[in-house]
C-alpha cells in the first residue's frame, strides 16, 4: 500500500506477487495497479512512463 493511497500487485506466474517498495517489474510481468479515486490516474500513469534516457 503506498501513501497516497494506491495499491500494485504483480502477476508473475505462477505466483502473485504484492509490490513493496523494492518490487522491480521484470519483463512480461502484468501489474495491475487499484487506485482510490481517478485523480491519481494521472500520477500513477507516471509511474510507467518510460524515462528519456532509458535507450541510452
């Protein structure tokens, strides 16, 4: 549970896996993230962006 509110979990078959903060989304994982309202769609959006860097 993070503070503002939303939960993650991460499905990494065969097992479910709750995020904690030193959870790393690996490849082909599917995460599916419960917010409390839809105003924190937007920041957990933000969340998987991926960074400008991340190719270099």
């Amino acid at each position: 549970h993070r503070s503002d509110g939303s939960d993650a979990g991460r499905d990494a078959r065969p097992e479910v896996i709750i995020a904690h903060h030193d959870t790393v989304v690996q490849p082909n994982d599917h995460v599916i993230v419960f917010v409390p309202g839809k105003r924190m769609v937007r920041k957990v959006e933000k969340l998987f962006q991926v960074s400008a860097t991340f190719l270099f």
